[in-house]
C-alpha cells in the first residue's frame, strides 16, 4: 500500500525556494492545508472525543474505590516493592488533581511514630503481610489489626501510629488529598496528654 506523503507541497516549494524561483516567506497554511483539513474534524470520529472515560476521584468513597483497584492490581505496585533495614521504604504510585498515592513497605518493628497528616485527608489499605494502628480518638487510645482486604479512612488532624508487629514484612498503599505537605510528629509525652481523658467544662 503506498502512503500518501503529507504537506509534499510545501517541500516542493521549499524547493523551489532555494532555486530563486518562489517568494522565501509564505503565510503559514497558505496552502490550505490545517490539522482539520489534513485530519478531520475530531468531533466526527466519536473514538476521539469519548465521554465515557473515567473522571478523576472527588468524595471520599472514590479515592477509597481507587486504593482498592491499585491494591488489586498486583502487577502494578508488587514489581516497586523495596525494603530498607534504616526506615520505611516508600514510592510514588501516582498523582492527580488535587491527590497522590503511595506505596510504602514495613519490616518487622518498622514503625511510623504518631502523626498527623496536617490539613490531608486519606486511605490507607495493607497489600501484603499485617499492620497495627494506634489512633487516638476522644474516646482514647485505639488500637486493630490491619490486614489485606481492609481499608483505613481519616480526616485532617487524624492522630495515629502504625507498626508492623510481626515476623514478616508488609506492605501499604495510602491515599492523600491533597497531596500529602505536612506531617506532624508527636513525642510519647505529647500522646499520653491527648489519650486523657477531658475534664467536663463548666
């Protein structure tokens, strides 16, 4: 099949340029060659101007159903997975309008320490292995076991700790919005107060 050499007239002219024998400056698309002509109007072809393709995640039930489809999809996150004897290893998965994603793997008795997340709400889900998380609440100091299958949402100001207390490694995926740009840490001193209990006001 012989394919049809695009804009061919503007090599000739530009041929005939060089030869003295055509004006050196041209309007551009004097031809009357443009994208839609060349192409074609976009919005005839409904293959390229779909509607159905999937919007970015806004509420918090669709930034949890995204955790859940990158945690099921394997062959996404498992080939990333690196440990780290010092700390925490962990990788951006992903980023859109106004969140990110990242994958992050626990040794045994690898620990987050309390934090927050500042203003950043999010989803957090194990991939592999288990997880414990400390949280405190109004009602004081909580803690789960957090295993494959399972997701963990939070709020700003959200106060947790998350370990891995077992023998094998684990792996997480967590979910923030917006992106995560502060992480507060908090000393034992500074947990014992917020897990007292508050005298009634008067």
């Amino acid at each position: 099949m012989r394919m049809i050499r695009i804009r061919k007239r503007n090599r000739d002219r530009s041929k005939l340029t060089r030869l003295g024998l055509a004006p050196a400056r041209t309007p551009r698309w004097s031809d009357g060659l443009s994208d839609v002509s060349i192409a074609g109007d976009p919005l005839a072809f409904p293959h390229l101007a779909r509607t159905d393709l999937p919007a970015h995640p806004v509420t918090v039930a669709e930034y949890a159903r995204l955790v859940r489809e990158i945690a099921a999809d394997r062959s996404r996150w498992e080939p990333l997975v690196r440990y780290d004897a010092l700390t925490r290893w962990y990788a951006r998965l992903e980023t859109g309008p106004g969140y990110e994603v990242w994958l992050l793997s626990w040794l045994p008795g690898q620990s987050s320490g309390f934090h927050d997340h500042g203003d950043s709400s999010g989803v957090m889900a194990v991939v592999q292995g288990e997880l414990i998380e400390r949280s405190l609440t109004g009602a004081g100091e909580e803690e789960r076991t957090l295993r494959p299958g399972g997701r963990r949402v939070f709020s700003p100001g959200y106060l947790h700790e998350v370990v891995n207390g077992t023998l094998e490694p684990a792996v997480s995926i967590h979910l923030y919005t917006p992106g995560l740009t502060e992480m507060n840490q908090y000393g034992t001193t500074a947990v014992e107060q917020q897990s007292q209990p508050q005298p009634d006001a008067h």
